[in-house]
C-alpha cells in the first residue's frame, strides 16, 4: 500500500482544482493547457513543427489521412499569421472529420470485434451521425450504454453489447476499461495485487448492471439483450474463500443504485421464454447509462478526456489508457482534472474540446528533441516533445491511396457522376451553407464507401487482434513484404510514378512528389539527389520515380505521424 | 502484499514500479514489445533453444496413440507393441515411432475437463482455460518473444496446416502480431516473399537503398524503439525473400522426399526440417484430421500411418542432426477421445483422461508420467492439466513458467500461475 | 415360385450377446450363425437350440468369416492379422490350424465353390490365396494401392475379385494367378481434402446368382465422413461388360453405409445400412434404381448373411444381438 503516493496526487488535484477555478474566466483552455504542461520546464522543449510537420499532422488527427499535394502547397504557401487556426477550424467542419471520429471510436470501442449480430453499417452510422451532428459525447455515450437493440430503427449503439454476446464479464471488463479507464479484469477474482484502488467489490459492482442480462435472439435470429428480473451478486476472493459479498450494481466508489422492491408475480413487463426477450420492471441495466454516465463518478469524465487528448497527443495523461489508478498516477494531475472539467463544463462538445487540444503549442511542437535534451526530459510523458504516432492501418491505408492520388481521383470521378451528370444538382448545391455541407458530406461518403475496401489489407497487417486494444501497434515482417511486394500498393505507385513521369521539369517532379507522399517540399541535398537518381536511369523514368515514391512511402517519415 | 500464491508479493510490485520508470526513462513507447524483464533475456542469452509442435487436430485417441487398452472392452480393435523402452507399449499404429521411445516421454493422466474443440484448442495452445474478456498468448507466441533473438530471418511463430495460409494475430493476444502465427497454407512460401514481377533485383536494391537513405536524415534525433523496430522489419523482409527456397521442399532429394512419405504430412514434417535447420525458432505441423466420432479405427489407421512415418523420420533427423538437444517437440490434441466406443465405430470428444507426448530438449526419455484405470476412463495416478503442461514445456526450454513480463505497462505471468511443471519428466 | 417375400419379412430369431458385434455368417449348411464381437470373440448360435459358444483365440476383432462348403470348417480373421481355421459343429471349438495371414488387418476372407482356396484381404493392402488344406500360402497378389476391404469369387470360380476402401476393384484368374482386369466402383469412395481422409470404398460385394451381375456395397454423398453424414449405395457391375450398370440408392435419406450385401436365387440383392439412420435392410431389384421394399430394424446394422435356405437372413447389431429374419410370412399360432 503506498498512502504517500496517493496522498501527493490528492493535494496536487486539490491544489489544481483551486488553481484551475481563478484562472478559468478569462484565459482560453489551450493557453491554460500550455501553461500546465510548460510549468517547470524552464524551455526544455522541442521547437514549433514546421508548417509541413503541423499541415500532415492535424489532417491525420483531424481527417484521418494525410492532404493532398495541391492542399499541402497551398497551406504552406498561406502567408497568412492566422492560418494553423483556419485550418483547424476547415478541418474540424468537414465530413472528414466525423468520419475520422467514426473510425476513432469504433476501433476504440469495438476492437475489430466481427460484426455478428449488428452490421458494421448501422453502428458506424451511427457514430458518423453523432459526431456530423456534433453530438454531446455524454449522450453518446449514454445511448451506447442503454442500448439493447430492441428497437429496431436504432440497433447501431447496441452493437457494443451485441457483439460482446452480453457477455456480464466482457460487459464488466470493457465498460470498466473504455467508459472508466479502468482495467480491473485482474479484480475479478481477488482484490487487485498490484493496484490497491481496484477492488473486487468494483468489478461485481459493475458486474450487477450485467448478471441479469442475457442475449436472446428471436425466431427470425434477431438479437437483442434480455433481462431477468432476478440474480443477486455475490464473491468470494480467492484469497479469503470463507467470506462471501453480496452487492447490488454500484459504479466504483459512486453510491449503489437504490433497488425498488417489486412485488411478487409482478416482476415482468414480459415474461422469460424461449427466443423471447424478456423485460423486467426493474432493469438492472437500464440503470447503467445513467450511473456510469453521472457527476457522481469523475472517473467517467477523466477518462474520455484523457482519450480525447490521447488521439491527439499520441499518449494518454494516464498511460496506458485504462489503467487509471494511483499507482499509475497521471503525468499532469492537475491537467487532467482542468480538462475533465472543462469537457463537461462544455457539456461534452467533442469538437470544441478537441479544437483546444490543436491550438495548444504543445500540439504543435515538433517530434525532434532539440539537442542536448536530456531522456527524463524528452521522456514521452512530458510532452515537451510531440510523439511519433505509428499512422494507424485506416490512417495508413488512406494516406498510401491520397498520396499515390487514388483519393484524389475517386473524389473527382463521384463529382463528376453526381454533379456534371445533372447541372441542376450541383446549382441546388450552392445554394446555401447548408446545402453545400450536405454536398461536401455526399461526396465524402460516396469516396469512402468507394475506397474503405482497400483498407482491408492493411488492417490485417496492421491491426491488432479482434478484442485487444488496438491503441498499440506493433512491427512485423509481413508489413514490410506487404508493402514491398504486395499488389495493391504497387499498382498505385505505378499510377503515381506514370503521372509524375509526365512532368517534363526534374526539379518540379521532385517538389510534387515530396509533396504527394510527405506533405513537404524536399530540402535542397534530397532534391538534388533525387535528380540525380532520375537521371541515372534516363530510360526508365516512370520505373526510376517509382522507386523514389516506393522508398518515400516505406519511409519511416510516412509510417509515423510526426 | 496479501497475494501469495501467484502475483509473488512486493518484489513483484517493485519490479514494475521499476518497468514504469525505467521505460519512461528509456523512452519507449509501450506496446511495441520491447521486452525488460531480466531472467528471460538471461534465459534467451543461454543459445538458442527451438520448438516443434505436432497439432493432431480433431483430437486424437490417446487410446490408438499413447495409452493403448489392447483386449479390454474400451480398448478397440488395436493390438499394443513394444518400443525402445522395455516396459513401455504403444498402439501398434505407431512402430516407427516406436522406435524412439528412448528419447520420448509420454504424460498419460492429462484430464483437460474440456471436450469443446474451440476451447481444447485454446487451452492447449496457451496453458489456461478460455475466459470472456481475458485472451493469452499461444505456446507459439511466447516462444517467438523470448526463445527468438528478434534477429532471425523467420519469423518466431510458423504454423504448417492443411487449410489456408496467411498472417494470423490472435495467437499472440497483447503480446500483438509480430508474435502471431505465419500460417503456411499447405506448406505453400508466405505471401508476398516473392518480388513482384515488375520489380526487379537491382531496382529492389536500389529502392532498399534510397528508403535507408530517408530513414537515416528522419532518425538522426527521432530514433525509438518504434522506428527501429519499423526499419528492421525490411531488412527482416529482405532476408526472408532472399532464403524463400527454405519454403520450397522439392529442393530435398527425392529419397530424402521419399523418406517422409508422399503425404501432406509428410512433406510437412520434411518442411519443418528445413525450418528448424534455418534456425526458425517456433514451428507447428497440423495433421488433420482426428475428430473420429465415425470409424474411428479405420481414420485412425490412415492418419496415424502418415503420422508415423512422417514423425518418426523427423525425429530421426533431428537426433541424428544433434538438434533434437535443443528442440523441445511436443504432440498434442485439443482433447483425447471417449474410451466407451459408439455405434458408429467412432470414438466422441474427451478431456477427461487422455495422452500427450514430448521428446527432446530438456525432456527424460523414456519416461512415463500420470496411469489411468484399465478401462482408461479415469486418470488414477499424477493427473495433469493443461497449464502444467504448458510450465513443463516453458521449463525444458529454459524458461521461467513464473516469470512475469510486462505488456502495455501491465504485469501478467507467462504460465497459468495455478499450475506448476511436470519435473518427473525434466531432465 | 419365388423361395422369399421380403414385405413379410419379420423376426424369427432373436439371438444375445453381451457385447456389440461386428459380423456375422451362416455356415454353408445352415445350421449355426457365427458373429465377431468386440471382445475379441466369435460368438456361435445353435439355430435349432439358441445354444451360443464362445470360438477365443483371436487377439482381436473379428470383421473377416467364411464358411467352407461343407459347412465343416469355419474361417475367422481378425484384427490381430491372424486367420484361424475351427471345426464349424464342435461343442466346444479350438482352432485347427492359425496362420499370420495379413500384417494388420484382415478385413475379409472367400473360399471357392469347391472348398480348395481361401482368399483373404486386409489393411497391409494384400491379397492372398491359401490352401485351404493345409493353410499354406499359394499366393500373394499385391496390386492395391490402399486397404483392401473385400474379396469374392466369381460363380464360375475361375476368377477372384478384391476390392479397395478408394473403389478399385481387381479381378484375379486364379488359374494363372494374375491380375485379369480392373473394374471401377470409385463412386463409393471419396477423398475427403478438408479432413484429410479417405473414406468409402468397397464395404462387401455379391455375384447374382447367374453370375452376370456384381454388387458393390458402400456409400455415396460423404459429406463429412468424420462425422457419418453419407448414404448407403450400391454400384451394380455388368460382369461380363466390366462396366457399372447403375448406382443403386434408397429411395428416401437414409444416414448411413451399406456394410453389407447378399444375392438371392429369386434375383434380388438384399443390403443392411448402418448408420445415424439405425439399421435398415434395403431389397434392391437389378433393373431399378431405388430399392423396392425397405425394413427398418431395431438397431444400427454391421453384417448381413443370407441362410441357405433363401429364407432366413442374419445381422449383426451393435446392441449385441443377432437377428434372423424370415422373409415369408408369419407363421399364425
């Protein structure tokens, strides 16, 4: 037991909830943000990324690929003081956005599990409406808690409990892990060994929203989650096999939920039967949107920020992202207590919240340790230097497609069919904002169903397993085959290499082709030793080229977002 | 602390206290497998230790395998026969197999309580029973991450089966991919070892030379465990493309061909040769299929007669090869089968009390461990699961079953921390 | 006038053992049954009394039994590869003579018409002709690539076949002692590429007994062997064209393998199917496809025999018993 350890981050959150309250009224959340984790460093950080670094960067946390070579250029080529900003704010209105935020919590919250009993489709509908909306993520979250499929115009949130089979303990485990930060699988039989603060009491107290539910699939194998109206919780440890606890669902250290007493023969709105579900009175789970998703249990607001400034960040506050405990103290405290407030003090405005995090400085400083900086500060959990960020296997897919101008010409050809074929549409497009958002919003979902498919592959090499958290990535030598002998990568290379090669200009090509696949122009040695390269092979330019955009593709500089 | 049976208490505790600041320190990133726990890389320093596993799926009969009952009313139609070890029988399906016992030993009280083929599976690959929200790493997974040096052209984990080939993942749990089964689909070369058509050798060269040139200007202040490990995969690639032939076992002559059987099986074993002569650290044959709840003897007279021949002469080789010292082989099943036979002359799913068998590194030949009753229906003396197994195994390639390693920042135990090793059978 | 009406068939002896059996034969005079048991025994029956004995001295079980003409001899091979002649009548029979006859083992044994040649066959893929005097090998006939399920003699006697678990029947001229010609009944086997197994083949043959047509039982639509999804058929040979007449099968889905088939003087063939279904006798004319009467049994069938008086008929049973059958109608009390 280390009270010592968890006394100093008591008085550091107290010290920064006092902190936080005077500072708050005036001063913007990106600058408070900055200020917390400058504290101390005395300047030992990494210099601002350059305007290529910062211009790759958003677009990959913002959009979930890189930009393209004409949106690259016009970006650096901006004189404009305001332009990061400008381009935030596009990127954050942009349908690629919400489908970026759509792929985000899906793999966050469905870990490449097999779509079994909700297709992958309605979920991600729904995820790609709430974040186009702007949805308050609470009720985001509430809908995705609450949901048991029995309505079937919005089975989309209930694929969380569907495709878990309503597993109680899968419910518990990733419940636990993804709406808490909490990993207490290890509570399951006995307190936690090594985390004080995760109890077994925690996990059978979250463990009682789920006992009673079970997946029912009807005549026609609908699934849906079914509930009993009766089934107590009680645990033994391991440890202390003559003890036995009983408890009712009860979120972490927040009260237990007052149970009503319902009288007998009352207990059922329907009755259990075979490929019926059954529906209680009183819903044990119909209690857990709202108790998990309350102001009574901080650890739901803590963790959703330190998830909101992971995507961005590269690493959470509290890292790895659901081991919340003190003996795993956040890096900042007093930082995550300001943003968990200030989310909800935003009332969850996931668009708002994130636009902070990109106008922070330390968003946007740069990936190379300036020299002499000591490891302890570099150390990634200073975020005194920007973390390199392996592009995930979406992000990767679909930068290897927009550099190679796969992106780029879908794109053109979905305009083409839905504008130039009928010249009324496109005018009733410009009519006015609203129009021309659900235009842009048309065309993007058009060029994502056209293209998800190529994302396949790289999920398969790239991904982890269905089931394990996907917020690491791992290296293997079927990637590096993947992508120096496999197929599709090639043949769009080829397509690259033939549109480049027509360039007549050496110098020109080169700049076009940094900036298709690297999102900056070349330094002027890697200009002259790619002009070199292509004249080498006077007789084979497309081939020459090829290689060059092969070797800039497999480049570490690509596979990492820095 | 309060636990005393698995987690080992404070030094546990402080250990990872350590890991967290250490790898703070140290810079790294978690989850990209950078693996610090010390006795396992003094373990990985002592010379390299592979593994051989022979997958018999379906679940094959302990009772026409290992643990013949000849002339009881369970015992079937198959006579017992002598082997190398007087004492010792086997099912007279097995002669040439036979012939090794010496360097064999047999576990014949292994009561799995499992008699699902997905969860037998499970079980046996990892040493601990399947549990919602809990995955663990397979036999293979662990080797590849801490018997492999990471330097090796093959990858840690190579499975042969009959089915399709590909990247697998799942195996390797959190340990993540890189640590996932290399499925050789009937043997066929991985996908993507072969250049491209269009790519030829000199322009593969130079492309490889140019994206060593951009790594090298990225990496020279942002170098991380990360990008090394990202840059070391191509090299990784390149040697692999470059030993492809290794896949290829029509380069054995053919009386060498001839030797292991004009079989899948057979050319699987002879390929698993190859892979173990390239020093390929984990490599699991499939023979399928077993699942005989149909004429279990005459399926069992197919299978187990290219079971022998192919076996039997792998093992030869890698005794005579002196590698057999230094290979732990394994031959296992999901599960055993029923003693009681069916109507349909079959025999039914049955963890309760079946066979296993181990030869070679760390491993006493010639030993018998665990008895069960004359009929075979019930385990009667040393009755093991599966996470003894999986620590017997650990430890005769000189692992530490109690180890703990750290993924994600997490500390877990590589074996199920309520079992222990079979020492009866470690040499 | 026909001996047999297979429609009146019903039970007319029901005959015990302790243990599931595997096969059964009459002698060639008609007055015992033998069966092979799972526990390595050969069960007698006394058809007139019910009197059963135990023939032990195989190792194992015992698929293979054969009668000589006379009804004199009884031939058992078993599981243990050893072919063991016994006096058929003796109150208490021990083996006259046993031979090592099959390494593995022996699935099926013949003798000729005139009782001078026993041909066995079995798992090591062989083929062999012994005397059936003195029990020495006359010769050995290899050729099979894989098990060898079955061996019969043709009416004439002059020619032998023996058949394969992939369907590869081979015709001997016992005369010269060589292969003849082969004929094909390939549709009863299938290798099954998933599993990884063979399975079908020749389960039992029977010549019609003009000696025109052979049967071969077995199975079709094996689409998971490991787990007896088949139905039981039968390929119908034009001996004397060497060509399949027609794949006979039972009109409806029967689950299982046609372990066994007799040839009547009256012109039919008779099959027992055993199987997930349970055991049903299957009476096939040679002009039809689907069978023309069928007859459901208590039990999954494994062995079939046709008494010499062309009424009675013999299965084996897993249950342990021995049914006889009449195929006329009831006698009324």
């Amino acid at each position: 037991m280390r009270d010592q350890h968890r006394a100093a981050w008591l008085l550091c959150v107290i010290a920064a909830l006092f902190a936080g309250r005077s500072a708050a009224a005036d001063t913007p959340l990106h600058e408070r943000i900055d200020r917390a984790i400058e504290a101390g460093r005395d300047g030992r950080l990494a210099a601002p990324a350059t305007d290529g670094e910062f211009v790759r960067r958003v677009h990959l946390d913002l959009t979930g690929m890189i930009p393209t070579a004409t949106e690259a250029r016009a970006f650096l080529d901006d004189p404009s003081p305001y332009k990061r900003e400008k381009l935030i704010d596009r990127l954050l209105d942009s349908p690629e956005f919400a489908r970026r935020m759509q792929v985000v919590f899906d793999v966050m919250l469905m870990e490449r599990r097999p779509a079994t009993h909700v297709p992958a489709t309605e979920w991600e509908g729904f995820l790609l409406d709430a974040f186009s909306e702007n949805r308050p993520l609470d009720q985001v979250a509430r809908e995705i808690l609450s949901a048991d499929g029995a309505d079937p115009a919005h089975r989309g949130p209930a694929r969380f409990a569907l495709d878990r089979e309503g597993d109680p303990n899968l419910m518990t485990r990733d419940v636990g892990r993804l709406f808490l930060g909490r990993d207490m699988q290890c509570a399951q039989c006995h307190d936690h060994v090594l985390y004080d603060d995760y109890k077994q009491a925690h996990y059978y107290g979250l463990f009682a929203f789920f006992n009673r539910s079970y997946l029912v699939q009807d005549a026609k194998g609908i699934a849906t989650l079914g509930e009993k109206a009766e089934g107590d919780v009680t645990f033994k440890s391991v440890f202390k096999k003559k003890i036995t606890n009983t408890t009712g669902p009860r979120v972490l250290y927040a009260e237990p939920v007052a149970e009503p007493a319902v009288a007998k023969g009352q207990e059922y709105w329907v009755a259990p039967a075979e490929k019926v579900r059954a529906v209680p009175r009183y819903s044990r789970r119909a209690q857990l949107a709202k108790s998990v998703v309350s102001a009574k249990v901080p650890e739901f607001n803590r963790n959703l920020a330190n998830r909101l400034w992971a995507i961005m960040m590269g690493r959470g506050i509290v890292h790895p992202l659901d081991l919340h405990t003190a003996e795993n103290p956040p890096s900042h405290p007093e930082l995550l207590e300001m943003l968990a407030r200030e989310l909800a003090a935003m009332g969850f405005d996931g668009r708002k919240f994130l636009r902070e995090l990109a106008l922070t400085r330390t968003y946007a400083r740069s990936s190379e340790p300036p020299p002499g900086l000591s490891p302890e500060d570099g150390s990634p959990a200073r975020f005194a230097v920007a973390v390199l960020k392996p592009l995930s296997p979406e992000q990767f897919s679909w930068s290897v497609m927009q550099a190679t101008g796969i992106v780029a010409a879908t794109r053109a050809a979905v305009e083409r069919t839905l504008f130039t074929v009928d010249p009324k549409l496109t005018q009733l497009m410009q009519l006015d904002d609203k129009r021309r958002r659900f235009g842009r919003r048309l065309v993007e979902s058009a060029v994502y169903d056209g293209l998800k498919g190529n994302s396949g592959p790289f999920i398969a090499q790239f991904g982890r397993a269905a089931g394990q958290s996907q917020d690491a990535q791992d290296a293997s030598v079927h990637q590096a085959l993947f992508l120096s002998n496999g197929q599709p990568v090639l043949s769009w290379l080829d397509g690259l290499a033939g549109r480049l090669a027509t360039i007549a200009d050496a110098s020109a090509m080169v700049d076009e082709l940094y900036l298709s696949v690297l999102t900056r122009r070349p330094m002027p040695d890697e200009r002259e030793e790619a002009i070199k390269y292509l004249a080498a092979k006077p007789s084979a330019k497309a081939q020459a080229v090829h290689e060059l955009a092969w070797a800039l593709l497999t480049s570490t500089e690509f596979r990492f977002n820095h | 602390m309060r636990c005393d049976y698995s987690c080992r208490s404070d030094d546990h505790v402080l250990s990872r206290r350590g890991f967290l600041g250490g790898l703070a320190g140290l810079g790294l990133a978690s989850g990209f497998g950078s693996f610090v726990n010390p006795s396992a890389a003094a373990a990985m320093a002592k010379g390299q230790k592979q593994m051989l596993v022979i997958w018999l799926a379906g679940g094959s009969s302990q009772l026409e395998t290992w643990d013949p009952k000849p002339k009881t009313e369970t015992g079937g139609p198959f006579r017992a026969i002598d082997t190398s070890v007087p004492g010792i029988q086997i099912c007279e399906l097995l002669p040439q197999t036979a012939r090794h016992m010496h360097r064999m030993a047999l576990v014949r009280g292994v009561n799995t309580h499992e008699n699902d083929h997905g969860k037998g599976q499970y079980l046996m690959h990892t040493g601990r029973a399947q549990a919602p929200g809990a995955e663990f790493p397979h036999l293979g997974s662990l080797a590849a991450r801490f018997l492999a040096k990471g330097t090796e052209p093959l990858p840690g984990y190579i499975h042969i089966t009959p089915g399709g080939g590909g990247v697998g993942g799942k195996e390797a749990a959190y340990l993540g991919p890189k640590y996932g089964a290399l499925y050789l689909g009937n043997g066929a070369p991985p996908a993507n070892t072969a250049r491209a058509g269009s790519t030829t050798p000199a322009s593969d060269a130079s492309r490889h030379d140019l994206r060593r040139h951009m790594n090298d200007r990225f990496a020279n202040r942002r170098r991380t465990a990360e990008t090394e490990a990202y840059t070391t995969t191509y090299e990784q690639a390149l040697q692999l493309m470059e030993r492809r032939e290794v896949f290829d076992v029509t380069r054995e002559p053919a009386r060498e061909q001839e030797r292991y059987g004009s079989h899948d099986f057979g050319r699987h074993c002879l390929l698993a040769r190859r892979l173990l002569e390239s020093d390929a650290t984990f490599v699991q044959v499939t023979h399928s299929n077993y699942d005989t709840h149909n004429e279990n003897f005459a399926f069992h007279l197919e299978q187990l007669g290219e079971f022998d021949q192919g076996f039997s002469t792998l093992l030869d080789d890698l005794a005579q090869r002196g590698r057999l010292d230094s290979t732990l082989v394994v031959v296992m099943s999901e599960f055993g089968r029923t003693p009681t036979i069916n109507y349909l002359y079959g025999r039914d799913h049955w963890g309760t009390a079946w066979s296993i068998a181990l030869a070679g590194c760390g491993i006493k030949g010639g030993t018998v461990v665990g008895k069960t009753n004359a009929k075979g229906t019930e385990v009667v003396d040393r009755q093991v699961g599966a996470g003894h197994l999986f620590h017997t195994y650990l430890k005769a390639v000189g692992l530490d079953p109690k180890d703990d390693y750290e993924v994600d920042g997490r500390s877990v135990q590589i074996a199920d921390p309520t079992a222990s090793p079979i020492t009866e059978l470690l040499a | 006038m026909n001996l047999a009406d297979p429609t009146k068939i019903h039970l007319a002896k029901d005959l015990v053992h302790t243990r599931p059996l595997v096969s059964c034969r009459f002698d060639a005079r008609g007055r015992f049954v033998f069966a092979g048991s799972e526990d390595c025994t050969v069960q007698r029956w006394d058809l007139a009394t019910g009197a059963r004995v135990a023939l032990t001295a195989h190792e194992s079980w015992v698929h293979a039994l054969a009668s000589s003409p006379d009804g004199e001899t009884i031939l058992t091979g078993g599981c243990d590869g050893r072919l063991i002649w016994w006096p058929a009548t003796a109150a208490a029979p021990t083996p006259i003579r046993t031979i090592e006859a099959h390494r593995g083992w022996v699935n099926a044994i013949a003798v000729n018409k005139e009782g001078t040649l026993v041909a066995t066959c079995g798992n090591d893929r062989m083929v062999r002709l012994w005397s059936m005097a003195d029990g020495s090998l006359i010769q050995e006939l290899p050729g099979h690539p894989k098990v060898v399920y079955q061996v019969a003699f043709e009416a004439g006697g002059r020619y032998l076949v023996s058949a394969d678990i992939n369907g590869l029947i081979i015709q001997w001229d016992v005369l010269v002692r060589k292969e003849a010609r082969r004929l094909d009944a390939a549709k009863l086997s299938k290798y099954d590429a998933g599993q990884g197994v063979d399975y079908g083949g020749v389960r039992d043959m029977a010549f019609s007994a003009d000696g025109s047509l052979l049967a071969c039982s077995g199975l079709i639509e094996a689409s998971n062997p490991l787990g007896a999804v088949s139905n039981p058929a039968m390929v119908l040979i034009d001996w004397k064209a060497g060509k399949e007449l027609r794949l006979q099968r039972p009109k409806e889905d029967i689950k299982g393998v046609a372990w066994g088939v007799r040839s009547h003087p009256d012109g039919f063939f008779v099959a027992v199917s055993g199987g997930t279904t349970g055991g049903v006798l299957l009476f096939f004319k040679p002009d039809q496809i689907n069978e023309f009467f069928k007859f459901a049994m208590p039990n999954t069938g494994r062995g079939l025999d046709l008494h010499p008086d062309g009424v009675r008929l013999a299965t084996a049973h897993h249950d342990g018993h021995v049914r006889i059958w009449a195929m006329k109608a009831k006698p009324t009390a």
